[in-house]
C-alpha cells in the first residue's frame, strides 16, 4: 500500500454523512484521514495517511 493517499470525493446531496462512510472505509484499509479541502459546494479532496506512520 501508498504512505500517502489522495482522493477526489463529491458528496453530491447526502452531504457529509457520505463522506464519513467513505472515511470510515478508508480506515478499514488502514488509511487515516489527515486533511479534507473543500474544493467547492459538494467538492473535496481528501488526504490520507498510512495509520502506523500517522501515530508515530
């Protein structure tokens, strides 16, 4: 797997709560989430860490 991982994400109209399912997911793959940037209204990129490197 990448250290680092960097997603597009849109949210579209269920807002936030899907981009936390995604989060969640991500997680599971043992990503951790060090940065959302809102890009626009439903727009962001997300920025993900390895979760051993993002403790230590």
């Amino acid at each position: 797997m990448q250290l680092y991982l960097v997603e597009k994400f849109d949210t579209g109209p269920d807002g936030l709560k899907s981009m936390q399912a995604f989060i969640n997911e991500k997680a599971a793959e043992g990503y951790a989430l060090v940065q959302a940037v809102p890009r626009n209204t439903y727009h962001w990129v997300l920025f993900f860490k390895r979760e051993a490197e993002a403790s230590a």
